[in-house]
C-alpha cells in the first residue's frame, strides 16, 4: 500500500479538525494554538506536494515568527471570551444560511466539476534531482521578476509606515547614548577623597 | 561482516530510519549528560573551584546521579495552571532540538535525511522551539514565568531575524541550501572554509546562537536574580529535566551547524598542507566535526564563566541595531564578491 494517502488523510484531519478548532475554542489563547497546529500541518501536507520551500518556509515564517508574536498579544490581552458569545444562538439563523452558501460557493469554484481527475490529470511525481527551491528560485527571477519586485517595495513601505508611526520625538522620553556609557572612566563616577584622620573626643 | 550487512539491507526501510534514529538520538542524550559535567568542571576551574568530584570516579558518574534523582523526583503541577499546554511545554522545548539532527551530515555518506532544502529545514525546527517556553510561561499561571516566556520570545525572534541573514550568506556562498553540498563547497583547507569570508556573519551567527539557546550573557529568560529561574520556574522533576535537556540539546545543536557551516564540518584542517594531510588521511571526518563542535561548545561554556548578564535593553540594541544593519550590508558585499569571482569563489 502506498503511504501518501495515510499521510494526506491524516494530516488533512487533524488540519480540519484543528481549524474548526480555532473558531470554536473557548479559551482564545488555545484558539491561536490551534491555528498554529493548522498551519504546521498543511505545511505537511504541502511537503506532500513536493512544495518543500513553500512549506518549510510557512513553519519558518509563521509558526516560527508571526504566531509567536501573536500568541504574545493573545496571552497578555488576557480577554474575556464569554460577552463575546453571549449572542451565538441568537445569531445562528443568520450563521447558518451564510455558512451554507460559503460552503455552497467553495464546492462550485473547486469542486470537481472544476477540478475533477477528468479535468485536471493528478501531478506525476517530479525526478529525484527536482530542487523545489531552484524553480522557484528561477521563475520568481526570471519571469515574476517585477511582481516580485513591487511586492518587495509595497512590504518596504508597509515597514516604513509603521516606523514612521511610532518615530515621533516626546520630549520626556530619556534616551541613553551607549557610546558614552562605554567610554565612562573611573574617574567620573567616583572620586577618592583623602581625609586626615580624626580623633576621638 | 557481509552478513551483518546482508541482514541490515533486508530489513524493512522504517526498522532502518528508526535504528538510524536511535543511533543518533541516544549519543545526543549522552553528550548532553556529560555535557553539564563538563560544564561544572569547567565553570569550576575558571573560578579555581574543583567542581562535582564525589559521585564515582573524579565525579564521572555524577550525570547520572542527577538523572536518577530527577527521574524520581515528584512532578508538581501548580493548581491553577493549565495542565496540558504544561505538561506539552517541556516536550515541545526538546522535539524541535532533536528533529533538527536528522538534516545534520557527519560525514559525506553519513547523514539521515539528505533533502535539499535542509537549511531552511533547521531554521524552520529551531525558530519552532520557542514555543515550548511560551507554553510553558503561560500555562504555568505565574508571574515570574510569565515574565520569562515574554523576554525569552523577544529575544529569540529578534535574534532569528540576524542568523536568518547570516544563514542567507552561507548558502549565497555555498550555492545550495543542502549541508552537505555547503560542507564540500568549502573544500580546500582552513583558508577556504567560510569563517573568513564570512567572518563578521560567522560571529553573527555564533552569538545569536548563544542568544536563542538563552545561554549566558544572553540568559535574561531564566534571570535567576530578577525573576528567580524564569519560564520553569514551577517545573520539578522530569519536566524540569526535559527543558534542561532541550538547551543543552540545542547548544550542541548550535555548535555543529556553525562547524559544518562555518569550519568545514567533517572536512580535515591539515587539507591541501603537503605532509600532515597525509599523515592525518586516516582520520574519520566524523572525529574532525566532533573536535570542532567540542571547540564551540567550550566556549558556550567559557561565555557563561565569563561575562556578567546583559541588561534586556542591551540584548535587544544588539540584535536590532548591531547583527541585522551587519548582516544586511554582509549580503550586497558577498554578493559582488561572488559575482567578481574574487578568491575563494570562482
């Protein structure tokens, strides 16, 4: 028996079964840790896929650094989830029919009609020497060169923005200088006095 | 011998992944366990101390000794806390520490996992084991560890960010993200292994690996003097174990990919010298990569004996406005030097 199928089928449960988690979770620090354990397996299941850059680059950059950060907030937000539920049956009649059609519209655009065994022939795995990295190391530079690129400057100028916003000079801030604070001497923080001895009365 | 081999190649590829496994995972916990004597004996030394010296001969056993008494020890878990994400803290400290080896090439057959991508897998892993203290920090339900999962997850994101970088250089230099391909791009003796070219990433990377295994002068996460022993503040017994084991784990972790990445992992120093290379042909390249780590590792523990703790603000200067504005000008630089094909690159 082949293995792939095992592992597609239980890392696409336990994705499932964790993203349904993150929404129903009482606990909102549980809820990020469940979006956490998500993202961890589809990038499992994107290794599946021969896609190991992309996967090993979604642990790196958001298991590793933006979850981090994340569950940072979360936990020192410390929320109190329960007002935030106190509407959930009522508003169920409303959720319902909106989750039916969201479901209703996923099966249309990538159901099978779309992406059938029929119409779309299922990938032949790639030779030993395929470098995902490689391909995609060549057509972002080769053709996706200026999306790439005006990505990287709207990124660029999402960072400055947030600088800009909190560069703002208050004049009761202190600031120290740690080139001075290395170049202190003996000398100016202590002095040595010399005092001739006193007598007892 | 042809049948020990025969037998080895009939058995079934998991028996075999998993013996690998086994083969690598049980020396690792041994050279933690010996690594913490070593590092009393040698703190000792450096502070005219002898250091553990009752338990067995020269206080050889005294690793063990400590395991068995953690081994035994109550495990309390503090009345208020959340009793999974605790007991999962300490697990997830030490699985990501472990994992990472299976990428790690000893020599140039002998290696676990030899995938492509083996650099970004490690980054991947380690940036990863950060969890296991935030778990821990939260979940214990106080205020002390709350404190130290805070700092410890600051710090070791800020750091990641400058080794990422410095890591961007080495396989700039190496022309692949596969250890073992960056270990023979370096080939041609100690001039030619990427500590000099890369000299100002190498020390980047070094100290921010000392920063992410929260070790001396980088240790605020445990700040014995400001919030008692930080994240595991309230771990005992094995769980306390498992985070002890997860940093030492992982300094050993930290010493072998700088000396494969940075000092030419199992290649010998004596290459391209007429007479040594020959007398020293007959070592194993494994001996070669387990001498430089052992360096590494010294200083780990040379770092601990000898600088005082940095204040948090210090930490933070140094990763953001030190390593990163170095390792962002290291990358245009080496990549005009590789493009110039200007020694050692051609």
């Amino acid at each position: 028996m082949a293995i792939e199928p095992v592992i597609f089928w239980v890392f696409s449960t336990i994705l499932v079964l964790s993203a349904g988690a993150v929404v129903t979770v009482r606990n909102p620090v549980h809820a990020v840790i469940f979006l956490v354990l998500a993202f961890f397996t589809s990038a499992a299941i994107w290794i599946l896929l021969e896609a190991e850059f992309l996967a090993l680059a979604l642990v790196l950059v958001y298991v590793g650094a933006v979850m981090v950060l994340f569950l940072f907030v979360v936990m020192m937000l410390d929320i109190n989830v329960a007002p935030l539920r106190e509407g959930f049956v009522r508003n169920l009649w409303v959720g319902i029919p909106v989750l039916a059609i969201v479901i209703y519209e996923l099966w249309v655009v990538v159901g099978e009609k779309q992406f059938g065994l029929d119409k779309v022939a299922a990938p032949a795995g790639h030779a030993a020497d395929y470098s995902n990295t490689k391909e995609l190391g060549g057509i972002l530079y080769t053709v996706y060169m200026y999306p790439f690129e005006l990505a990287a400057v709207i990124l660029l100028v999402a960072i400055v923005a947030a600088i800009a916003l909190t560069l703002r000079r208050r004049p009761q801030t202190r600031y120290q200088d740690p080139a001075q604070q290395v170049l202190v001497k003996r000398g100016d923080r202590v002095r040595l006095v010399k005092m001739a001895a006193e007598k007892k009365q | 011998m042809d049948f020990l081999i025969d037998t080895w190649t009939g058995l079934p590829t998991v028996v075999q992944i998993l013996a690998k496994i086994v083969l690598i995972a049980v020396p690792i916990m041994l050279t933690v366990a010996y690594l913490t004597l070593a590092e009393r004996k040698v703190i000792g030394y450096m502070q005219v101390r002898i250091g553990p010296n009752r338990v067995g001969p020269r206080g050889l056993l005294q690793p063990i000794a400590d395991g068995i008494k953690l081994a035994f020890k109550e495990i309390i878990i503090p009345t208020n806390a959340n009793k999974a994400l605790f007991i999962m803290g300490p697990l997830l400290a030490l699985a990501p520490a472990l994992a990472a080896w299976a990428v790690i090439p000893f020599d140039e057959p002998l290696i676990l996992a030899d995938i492509d991508a083996g650099l970004l897998y490690i980054l991947a892993l380690t940036s990863g084991s950060v969890y296991g203290i935030i778990f821990a920090g939260w979940a214990s339900n106080s205020k002390y560890a709350f404190l130290g999962a805070l700092r410890s997850a600051a710090q070791v994101v800020s750091y990641e960010i400058a080794m990422g970088f410095a890591l961007v250089c080495v396989l700039m230099a190496g022309g692949s993200l596969n250890l073992r391909d960056i270990v023979l791009a370096q080939q041609g003796g100690v001039w030619t292994w990427f500590w000099l070219p890369l000299l100002p990433m190498f020390i980047v990377y070094f100290l921010s690996g000392v920063a992410e295994t929260n070790r001396a002068p980088f240790d605020v996460a445990e700040g014995e003097s400001e919030i008692v022993a930080g994240f595991h503040v309230e771990y005992s017994g094995m769980t306390f174990a498992l985070f002890f084991l997860a940093e030492y784990a992982n300094m050993i972790l930290i010493s072998a990919l700088t000396a494969l990445m940075f000092f030419g992992g199992w290649l010998s120093p004596f290459q391209g010298i007429p007479v040594l290379e020959a007398w020293f042909a007959w070592v194993p390249g494994m001996v070669w990569l387990f001498a430089k780590m052992a360096v590494f590792l010294f200083l780990f523990l040379w770092f601990r004996a000898t600088f005082p703790r940095y204040r948090y603000d210090q930490i933070m200067r140094l990763g953001w406005k030190v390593f990163l504005p170095v390792t962002l000008i290291w990358i245009p630089v080496l990549g005009v030097w590789i493009m110039l094909g200007i020694w050692p690159f051609h």
